[in-house]
C-alpha cells in the first residue's frame, strides 16, 4: 500500500515557509493610512519579496484576443466572470475570484492568466483596481 501523503507531508515540514513577511520593516498603526502615504510618495515600501512558485494572484486579461466566447464565464465556480457576447466584452470580478484557475486552463486564446500580484486589499468592495475589463 503507497502513501502518497508521507513524502508531500515530510517536504512541507523540511521546507521554507511559502508566506512572505509584511512589505514593510515595521508594521504601521494603520495599513490604509500607510498605502496612501505611499500612494502619495511620502512612504516607502520595501523591495517586495518573492512570491512562491506557483502564487496564484490577481487575474490578467488581455481584451484584444478575446472573443467572448463565455468559456471562461461557464467553468468559474465563483462567478466572478460576466459576458457579454453582445458586445464581445468580459467583466472579471476579483473580489469574487478565488484563484482556481480553471478559466486560465479552459481559455482557447489564452487571453486570461494569473499574475504575481498579491496586493489587491482594498476598502471599497466594487474599486476599478478589483474590476478587470
């Protein structure tokens, strides 16, 4: 009988943690405030670190190759992509997202990937910076 768990389970515990710190040397009384100062050019955020192999982060979408073909719109168990076939145009909802990437696997142009980016908190739940047309 194989285990496949055992050496996946002794990898893990001999590994480096996949987590990054924070960005910046000391955490801030307010996180909002401090990314506004750096917004602003008044802060400085540290050289970010490396993201782990693999890191699924926020969705690329490049409207030039699409077709709408809704492909995309039908495999994402979030919901998070709309159609409109129409006019040809995709709304990817990256609060909705949860980075399963099977519209990356099922695009046929390949006009939708996953980028590296990690920092995508925001306040305001329908920003233009969550919203990828």
């Amino acid at each position: 009988m194989k285990l496949p768990l055992i050496p996946i389970l002794l990898e893990q515990l001999f590994s480096k943690p996949a987590t990054n710190p924070f960005i910046a040397k000391h955490l801030p009384p307010s996180v909002t405030r401090f990314l506004a100062k750096v917004g602003e050019g008044k802060a400085k955020v540290e050289p970010p670190v490396p993201v782990a192999k693999g890191y699924k982060g926020l969705i690329g979408y490049e409207k030039e190759k699409c077709t709408g073909c809704s492909m995309c719109a039908n495999v994402c168990p979030a919901h998070a992509i709309e159609v409109r076939k129409e006019e040809k145009r995709v709304t990817i909802y990256a609060n909705q997202c949860i980075q399963c990437e099977q519209c990356v696997e099922v695009c046929p142009f390949g006009c939708i990937w996953m980028t590296e980016e990690f920092l995508t908190a925001n306040t305001d739940r329908y920003a233009d910076a969550l919203i990828i047309e």
